[in-house]
C-alpha cells in the first residue's frame, strides 16, 4: 500500500519503504474525476466534473432499452407501435456506442406485446427475446435476422427470470396457473403455482433440461 507520503516498493529483490515524490500519481479516476499528483505530502486532485452528454436518442412512448449490449458495445433495445402492425407492432433495433442506428428488424413472434413485456438479454452473439408468457425468440446481433424462436408450451405460463450462464445457455424460471378442473384439488380453486427451471441452449433453442422448483419464493437465478 502507498500514499503521498511513503510506498512500497521492491529494489534488488527486497520491499523497500520510500518517501513519495511530488507528482506522483495517486487517488481514484472516475468518469467523472481524473486521477490527482502528489504535491507536499497530499493528493491533490481536480475538482469532480459533471458528465457530459454524447448523444441521445428520443424514444417512443412504448420503448423498453433494458440496457442490453453486445461485446462490441453495440445497444439494442424494442420498440412497439400498434398504429404500425396490430398484430405484431414491434421492432428490435439495435445502436452503435455513438448512437448510430445499425438495424431494425420485425419482431414477429410475440402477438400484441408491450416493450415492457419483451425481456432482453444478449448471449452468444444472439439477441435473446422473451415474451411474458415463456415464448422465446434469438435475433442475430449482426443483422436482427430471426435464428430460431420456441413457443410457449403450457397456456398459462409466466416467465419470472431470465439469464445467461455465460457458456451458451439460457436459464428460464417460469410459474404455471392451473386453473379448477374436475381433476384439480378438493373444493374447487386454482392450485398453487408450479415453478420450473428450463435450460435452453442459446445457439439452437434446444431444451437441455428442465426440474421443478419446490419453492415459490425464488429471488432470481
């Protein structure tokens, strides 16, 4: 460790005490904040600035940027516009680090969605899109083309969490309603939630494994 008035430092293979020279680099950089120089035995740095703006972008009224980039910085977020498509109303587009639009591709696998209601994360050069009920669709982060989309399985399925493992796979925590049936619990009503994990892989979509989870309080995965 070291401050302004002494380091350590390692000479001819031995740690060595030694006073600090002026105008040595010390203190914490930030975006905000250069680093300071050491001058008579303090850090002195410049006074904290405020950032300032390099682009914005004005969006729409249904948006949703879940701050999801790529490895190159590249941004990507979902725009809905149901005077555009009733159906299927939304785009994905994706921005350079400078704000430039790259692409805008529609999205035509989740029906009468919200931008809020799309969960988005990047993953193995794939923009991986959920819809709340467990649909799930990869874009390429290249062009936004469609790679592959699986449908939800179970009509009243609801995504929870989403998540990548950073190995090629996509974690999905659902909760499944059943409603009364004549097979359902004693007295009527709906039976409690079921939870499930699902493991999909990102490149193909493919379901690798899926479990039950035993308890309804799961905080994220």
């Amino acid at each position: 460790p070291s401050d302004c008035v002494t380091a350590r430092v390692c000479l001819s293979g031995q740690c060595q005490t030694r006073p600090v020279p002026d105008g040595y680099a010390c203190g914490t950089a930030s975006p905000c904040q250069a680093r300071g120089r050491c001058a008579s035995g303090a850090c002195v740095q410049p006074p904290a600035t405020e950032l300032t703006e390099a682009w914005h972008l004005a969006l729409g009224a249904d948006s949703s940027f879940q701050g999801v980039s790529d490895e190159a910085g590249n941004l990507y977020l979902v725009e809905c516009d149901h005077r555009r498509n009733l159906m299927y109303p939304c785009e994905l587009i994706s921005l350079t680090p400078s704000g430039t639009q790259r692409f805008s591709r529609h999205v035509e696998v989740f029906p009468r969605p919200s931008a809020a209601s799309i969960r988005q994360l990047w993953s193995e050069g794939r923009l991986i899109l959920v819809g709340h009920d467990g649909t799930v669709g990869a874009y390429s982060d290249a062009d936004g083309s469609l790679l592959w989309f699986r449908r939800a399985d179970e009509p009243q399925k609801v995504l929870q969490e989403l998540a990548a493992d950073g190995r090629g796979q996509l974690l999905l925590v659902s909760s499944i309603r059943y409603l009364a049936t004549t097979t359902g619990p004693p007295g009527g009503g709906s039976r409690e939630p079921e939870w499930r994990l699902e493991t999909l892989s990102a490149r193909t979509g493919a379901l690798l494994r899926h479990k039950a989870l035993s308890d309804s309080g799961v905080g994220g995965v």
